[in-house]
C-alpha cells in the first residue's frame, strides 16, 4: 500500500491514546494503514463516540408510552397520537461557529434538517439556543451577526420555518466570548408506519451515494473542531469547516421524501460529522451487516484524493441509501429528476466488515460493529469544586431602591438578554408552510399545527447557563423546569425532551462533575415532569486557553394540544382582565441574598454574578403546570406568560406587548421583603395568567383545588403601567415607554455593526 | 376550472399556495414541474415563492430561461391568469412579463413579518373582490423586496394604473418609513400588474394569511378574486 506508515506521532496527531491505539490493533489483528488509523480517529472521537459521556447518560429517563424510539438513532421519535409521529432532535454546531460565524451556523442548521428527513420526517420547525459574550465588545456583535444571517441563510432556502429559540448574552465570565453556542433543533412529523432507520439490511443490496460531491472540506472537521480545546491558532482550523449549500438539500429533502414512496428504499444515512466513515459504519452496525464500498466511484470535487481524504471529508449535503436489489433504477430515477448525483459505490455484505477499496486496492477493512460501538469508554474523575468566596449583592435601602426603579428597570427591559429578539427573529422566515400558530415573540412556545388534524406541537428551548455554572444540579432542574412551565403556557403537554449538553474539557475532573450534577438534575426534573429524554447531543472541549464556558445544558422540549385552536399566547388580549399570578410562594428569606445575586437583575444592574440559583419544589411545579393546563383546557385563560429572567415585572411588561397592541396593567405588591426582589427576584414555578371577570371565580376554585396559590394582582389596562408596593405608587408611567426601551435594546447594540 | 402551481425545485411556498386553492378553496388545482410546457388546459397558472434554483445569482435570474417560464410567457401572452408571489414575482420581473427589478431590502437585511398593503386598485384579477383602498394584513418574507423602476416606468405605472398594492399604516396612509414600508420599496410599491391585467405580482405571501391560526385570513381574497374572474371570464 502506498500511504505513509503509521507512527506513534501520528497515532497522537489523531487524537488517540496509546492504550486506543492498542484497542484498534487487538481489533484488527495488525496494525492500521493510514486510512484505518483516520477511520478510527473519528469515530472514535469524543463527538461521535461519546466516550466521557456514555457512563452519565445511562441515568438519563429514556422510556415511556409515547417514546417510538430513544437515544442512538438519527433523532429521537415520540407517539403524538392520529397514527402520527414527531421526530426531533438538537445538535451543537458551536466550534465552527466561532471560527466562521455564518458558515458555521449555516451548516448547523443543514446538519440537523438531515437528521430529521433521514428518518423519513418532512421538517415542520428549525428553533435555535444562541450564547454570545456581551455585545459591548464588537467582536461578539459580529459573531451574533454572523451566526444569525448563516441560519437565516440556510434556514429560509430550504424552506422550513424558524420558529423559536433563545438566546443570552453573558459576560466574560461565561466564557461565551471566545466559545458562543449555536444549538439547531429540529422537529419532523411522519406517519407512525413511515418512520425510517438507518440499518443497513438485506445482502447484496446496492449501497447509494446521493448529492453534493466530495472535496477536501471538512476533513477532520469533527475530531479536530469539537474534540479539542481551543487556542490562538484556532483560526487556522477555518478549512476545516464545511461550507452550506441549501439548495442542494432542499433537492435532497425532496428526492429523498420522494423516493421513500417507492418502497425501494432499505435504509438511509446522513453524512455529517465523519462522513462517509460514519455512514457505512454505524448502518452496518446497526443492521448486523458488512458493507464494501469503492471509492474511485464516489463522485469528487478535487482530482488526487486519497482514500484518507475520501472516508474523511466533511462536505455537506450528502446522503447514503441502500436500496433493495434490482429496484435501484426506481430510486435513481428519482434523484435524476430532482437533478442530484448518484451513483452505487457499494453493496451490503454479509460478514459484518466495512471494505473500503480504492481502484482494487483494499485501504481499509474494519470489522463494523467494534468500530462503531467497541471505543473505549471512560469513567472519568470528577472533583467537587471548592467553595467560592464571593461577594454577595446587598439590597439598597428602600428610598434608594424606590427612587431607582424606573430606571433600573428601563435598563433591565433594554438589556440585550430581555430586550425584544425581534432584530433576530425577523431575519428568519418563521412563517413558510403555514403551520406556525404562535411564531416568535407570541408565546411562552412556538405552536404548529398538523394540517388534516387538530393536533398541535409546541416546542421551546431553555437552559440557564449561568444558573448551572454556580449549580449545575439545581441549574439543570430549573432549566427542564422553565422549559415545561413554556409549554404548559401555550395549553400544551409536555411530551419528551432532546438535549445539547455543552461543557468543557472532561478530561478535567471539575468539568466532569458539573457534567455529572447536570445529569442528575436532568433526570430528576424529566422524570417528575413525565418528559424523556429521546436524544440529544454531548458537545465537550468548550474551552478556550484554559478557560471553560459556563456549563450550559439546553433542553429542547416537545408538548402536544389535543386542540390546537386552545391555545393562549403570551401577549394580554384586551384592558380590564384580572391579572392573576399563579404559584406565587413566600421566598426563602434566609437563601435570599444568595438567589437574588444569581438574577439577570444582579447581572445587568449590579454587575454581579454569585450566589445560588432559586431553589425548585419540582412537585409543586409539576401542580402548577397541570393547573395552568387545565384554565387553559376549560377556557378561562385570556393570556399566560412564565416568570423566568428579571422576575414579575418583566414578565408583566412582556406580557404587555403584544405583538400589535400595547396593553398596561396596575398592580398591586406587598410584603415584607426588599423592593428589588419582589420586582425583579427570579424564583421558579410562577406564571402570570390573564383572566376575564366571568372566569375568575372559577380559576381560583381550580388553583385550590391544585393546592397552587393564586394572587389576584391587579388589572390590564389601555396603556397605564403602575406598580403599588406596600401602599405606595413606585411605578407609574405609560407602556409606550417601556415597549420602547424593550424593543429597540438589541437592535440599538447590534446595529452598532453596521452603523 | 383547473389552476396549477408551479414547482421550481427550490420553490419552497408551492404546497401553501396549492394548499389554499385546493384545500381552504376546494378548487381543482394541479402541480406543474418546471420543465414542463404543458400549462395551456390550464385557467390560471401561480408562481410560488421560494429560491427557484437556489438563487446564488440574482434572484430568478436562472428560473426565467426555464422551460416552464417560456410557455408561462406564451400563455400570458394569449391571456391567461398568472400570479406571481415573492419569488414568483421576481420571476415574472426577470422574464419581463412584469416591469421594474428587485434590490436588497433597505436593511441588506432577509425580513419575515406582517405588513399593511393598501389595494390601489380594484379591477384586476387579484383583487376584484376587495373594497377600494381595503387594507390587508398580510406578511412578507424576503430578501430582495426593495422594487425599483426608472422614474419612466414609475409614471407609466401610475398611468395606467398598475400599481395593485402598496406598503401601508394599518390605516391606509403611505408613509415611506421601516414600520410600514420595510424593504424601502419605490413609491412604497409592493405588487403591480401587466397593462392588460392578466398578469400580477406581489411580494407579500397571500398565501399565508389564509386562514383563521394564521393570524389573518386577508390574503384569502386574492385567490377568491381571482377565481371569481376566471369564472365569469
């Protein structure tokens, strides 16, 4: 063989350990060629192996009577009734992000659509959690920049609706700046029956090769970008990441769906992280099968590409099929019409070995399933951090605290993390396919409906990482918490979770242990919240020289209305309802300090990161939610909106700008406790629900009956905005003025770009 | 009566628009695959939004050459209906069956959201059915909306009354500024039609706000025009 001998450098330049690399020669028999030795790197990489995580997963719940199908497929797949299924899934495209911001994002976006439609599920819905550093640097604005025209980009062409997403933007501390986050989440619906695996079947049958040729782009891309930290030449790696093109995939969606229809089709793969190397390999294993593949029939971009270079290229939109013997012309015909490239390279065998020839020249023959599944796995070392010695905020006087409110919460509204995502969202076409019921900026979730049924999704993603940087476990139950508490908002169930778990370095026993805490946290909200977890994705090695980012797990959760004509928007509908709080508890005064430190409020008016996130009663808000659900199910809700960051009276606000009319509200605060942490404290299960005279006596009855409190706080009006504490106005002025602040905020600081 | 939707292979609003005529509308309505010439059974033919084949280049640069649009050109010009939406409009711009081009949106910016169109005028195909100066709530979802045409072509416009719709408040005045008229469109021009009527364009997605979830139905009376014409035609 022609490649180059494998040495021990090269065996590291790979990103294998010795004792790996011992692993694959007890597998082989022998040692690698070039070729095997790359094949292994990637799979065997932290992003597609998932070596550090596996051991914490595991306490993941992943069953339940709606799950079709949990984590180890493309995407996970739920039951949502009518014969229906929802296939959905959330990946991290975070380090080519940060490397070319559009790019990076856009192919992001590719990579989880093809996740969904290689299950046989047409796209229905694109969300995505962002975090950026703060945007007074203009670096991190040219990021947000960049990252939100990539998804834009790729998103609109194709031709599926952006509906939802989050976004925070925290300071240095976060470790966002040299590290942002860019989690795509997906959702698809299919027929039950039609739901398709990636498990290479049936000896002899044709393997297909379908879509964009293959070039030298990418190679490496996942082992070297997401499996190792950051440093100064990480702007070297730009080669390595895959550029988009949405055109293509939207001929492959279609040709694709399309070719389903015939039958023909045995299984089918996506070739995103590792390619080709991934596809072969995890079908055969999957299926229990071999498969020999020829390379010089792989269509290329590039003249002189090795075998190395073809089994490891990243170029996007490519798929792999396996069609059933003697029906290939079926499926060709298919793609040939939609314009696409396709040509058989190879056929499933029956001896469970992936043979990679190049001209009849063997570069590579690997028994599939130890590749796929045998990579070591690591239990690796976790260390509790030691106690932070921090400063925690002191609440100002109430004089102070009272003269200061306007304008404390005029910057709250404005600050970029609260203000009005509409600069963002309008940049994405959210309402394409006419499916989108509550788009962006309209509820507590997206909601879509199914056409031909009453049945509504709505999906929402939520994950505080700063609440998990100073708790992981604690950060972790808030964020599955808040992410039930959207859905049950807009009057939908929630159903099931997909998860992308962004840390740093495992290899470092602290990173390890936030790791752990999430999990567990995770898995005690899910499990009292009757959520699963389908999938998801790990994203390690979130680190720049040293620095981690903020442990920051996203919960992507999916809820279902039975009618999706019932549900309520976040927006107040029309002056003189009641404006109800529903689960309002006393606050632990004794924790108070420490919960009001971890606040936005502390964040963006004190400059203060410290203490511990509120504390959840994670069966209490499970009461919560089944009591807002039901008002809505009967009814007697007008509006419900979730209090989450800067507490009741940003929720009261937001909940005041509709996204046409500009409603006020008075209401009426009491209570001991300090003015700050009544207006802008952050506890959980809480939610504001508006409410019309005729069903108000009936609420209350409902909240009783749920043992939920519910305080009756006062009334929407035309445009009046005036807050009463203890007796006193400490708030009065007109609605206009916040909507103004609240809605210019971002726009103001990312137009500094431009301007 | 049979009506057919367009399927440019990177058109992406063909099944909203198909869904509402044959779906919400109950008409009889058919696919017609680019590179067909097959339209002439047809009574009215719809070009939908999307990126016809991509739109690297300009936009519907390519889908101008394309088989389909040389006999959606023949067809126009014996009469037939045709209704261009976003991308279906710049289409019929490039293939001079409308006036005028498309320029990036003032903000260089992709732009998804509810606007105001005031219906400028009454008797065409497409708007028929609405009251004069009716405004309709309708979204946009474009890129390149900014219309733009030497002031020549502007004054024949107004002439001759092709402007169909312009941006506008929510109560019917025009006003040249970023809430009303997002994209900076020339004399807030959001859709126009071919001296002789058959042929009309808009950049706003009627097609979108068609039924009652959708946040409007107003885009619905477009379509209920324009096969109210058909059928008296």
């Amino acid at each position: 063989m022609s490649e180059a001998a494998v040495t021990a450098d090269l065996v590291a330049q790979h990103g294998l350990t010795a004792e790996e690399y011992e692993g694959i020669k007890e597998i082989l028999g022998r040692e690698p060629t070039l070729t095997e030795l790359g094949i292994f790197s990637v799979m065997w990489s932290e992003h597609c192996s998932y070596k550090s995580s596996k051991v914490h997963l595991k306490r993941l719940p992943t069953t339940g009577p709606q799950v079709l199908q949990g984590p180890g497929e493309n995407a996970g797949v739920v039951d949502i009734g009518d014969g229906l299924a929802a296939v959905f899934k959330i990946e991290s495209h975070n380090h080519p992000s940060f490397v070319e911001p559009f790019q990076g994002a856009a192919t992001g976006v590719g990579g989880i659509l093809r996740d969904i439609f290689t299950m046989g599920a047409r796209p229905l819905a694109i969300l995505d959690a962002l975090r950026f550093g703060s945007l007074d640097n203009p670096k991190n604005r040219s990021l947000a920049e960049g990252v939100v025209s990539g998804i834009a980009f790729y998103g609109n062409c194709i031709g599926v609706p952006t509906v939802g997403g989050d976004v925070y933007f925290d300071p240095e501390a976060s470790g966002y700046a040299h590290n942002p986050l860019v989690n795509p989440l997906c959702l698809g619906v299919a027929p039950r029956e039609k739901i398709f695996f990636a498990r290479a079947r049936g000896v002899g049958n044709p393997v297909i090769y379908v879509g964009a040729k293959t070039g030298r782009d990418g190679i490496h891309g996942a082992s070297l970008l997401a499996s190792a930290e950051f440093d100064e030449t990480s702007q070297q790696k730009r080669p390595n990441v895959q550029i988009g093109d949405p055109f293509l995939e939207k001929l492959l969606l279609e040709a694709l769906l399309e070719g389903l229809e015939t039958g023909a089709i045995v299984a089918l793969q996506d070739m995103g992280a590792a390619g080709l190397t991934c596809s072969t390999c995890e079908m055969s294993a999957r299926g229990g099968t071999g498969m020999e593949i020829e390379l010089e029939r792989v269509p290329q971009r590039e003249d002189g590409m090795t075998p190395y270079e073809i089994m490891l290229s990243e170029s996007q939109e490519r798929m792999l099929v396996v069609a059933e013997n003697g029906r290939e012309e079926e499926i060709l015909s298919v793609f040939r019409k939609w314009g696409l490239d396709a040509v058989i390279i190879g056929q499933v065998t029956a001896d469970g070995r992936l043979r990679v020839r190049h001209y009849g020249e063997v570069a590579a023959d690997i028994p599939a399933r130890p590749l796929a599944d045998d990579c070591p796995v690591y239990n690796r070392p976790l260390a509790v951090p030691p106690p932070r010695i921090e400063k925690l905020i002191e609440f100002a006087p109430e004089t102070v605290a009272r003269r200061e409110l306007p304008e404390n919460f005029l910057r709250l509204l404005a600050s970029p993390t609260l203000a009005s995502k509409r600069w963002i969202f309008q940049q994405y076409d959210h309402t394409v396919r006419t499916n989108t019921v509550l788009g962006p900026g309209q509820g507590d979730a997206a909601v879509l409906r199914l056409k031909g049924t009453r049945i509504g999704l709505a999906l929402t993603v939520d994950g505080n990482g700063r609440y998990c940087s100073l708790n992981p476990r604690r950060g972790a139950q808030l964020a599955v918490a808040e992410a039930a508490r959207n859905l049950v908002c807009v009057g939908a169930r929630p159903w099931a979770v997909t998860n992308c778990l962004n840390f740093g370095n495992p290899e470092k026993s602290e990173i390890m242990w936030q790791f752990s805490e999430v999990i567990e946290g995770m898995a005690e909200a899910c499990r009292v919240f009757g959520t699963p977890v389908t999938g998801g994705n790990v994203s390690f090695y979130n680190e720049t020289r040293g620095k981690a980012i903020y442990p920051t797990p996203v919960i992507g959760m999916l809820g279902v209305l039975e009618e999706v004509e019932r549900c309520v928007g976040a927006g107040f509908r029309s002056s003189g309802n009641t404006i109800v709080l529903l689960g309002v508890r006393p606050f632990n005064r004794e924790e108070l300090e420490q919960t009001f430190s971890s606040s936005e409020y502390a964040k963006s008016i004190r400059g203060l990161v410290a203490g511990q996130p509120p504390e959840i009663d994670l069966a209490y808000e499970k009461r919560v939610h089944d009591c807002c659900l039901e008002a809505i199910r009967r009814g007697y809700v007008a509006a419900a909106h979730d209090l989450s960051e800067g507490g009741l009276l940003v929720a009261l606000a937001e909940a005041c700008f509709g996204v046409e009319s500009k409603l006020g509200a008075v209401v009426t605060l009491a209570g001991e406790l300090p003015l700050e942490a009544v207006c802008f404290g952050e506890e959980p299960s809480r939610i504001l629900l508006e409410v019309d005279e005729q069903h108000l006596a009936d609420l209350l009855g409902l909240a009783a009956q749920y043992q939920v409190e519910a305080r009756q706080l006062g009334w929407t009006t035309a445009g009046e905005f005036r807050v009463h504490f203890n007796g006193n106005i400490v708030l009065d002025g007109d609605v206009a003025h916040l909507a103004e602040a609240w809605g210019t905020g971002l726009a103001r600081q990312m137009q500094a770009v431009s301007g | 009566m049979k009506l057919g939707v367009v399927v440019f292979p990177g058109s992406n609003c063909d099944h909203d628009a198909f869904h509402v005529l044959h779906d919400v509308l109950g008409q009889p309505t058919e696919w017609v695959w680019h590179e067909s010439t097959h339209i002439h059974h047809l009574d009215a033919v719809i070009l939908p939004g999307g990126f016809a084949y991509g739109d690297y280049l300009r936009t519907g640069a390519i889908a101008s050459h394309s088989p389909v649009m040389g006999a959606v050109k023949k067809f126009a010009r014996a009469g037939g209906v045709v209704l261009g939406i976003c991308n279906g409009f710049q289409i019929l711009l490039e293939s001079g069956l409308l006036p005028g081009a498309m320029l990036r949106n003032r903000r260089l910016k992709f732009l998804c959201r509810f606007v105001h169109l005031r219906v400028e005028n009454t008797a065409t195909p497409f708007t028929s059915a609405c009251r004069p100066a009716q405004v309709l709530k309708i979204p946009i979802a474009h890129m390149e909306g900014n219309y733009y045409a030497d002031a020549a072509t502007v004054r024949e416009l107004e002439r001759h009354q092709q402007i169909v719709f312009r941006y506008a408040t929510p109560a019917g005045e025009i006003v040249d500024d970023e809430e009303s008229n997002p994209n900076g469109a020339l004399a807030n021009i959001a859709g126009i039609a071919n001296r002789e009527r058959n042929v009309g364009g808009l950049m706003p997605h009627p097609e979108r706000a068609s039924e009652p979830l959708m946040g409007s139905t107003d885009g619905l009376v477009l379509f209920q025009s324009m096969i109210a014409s058909l059928v008296s035609k």
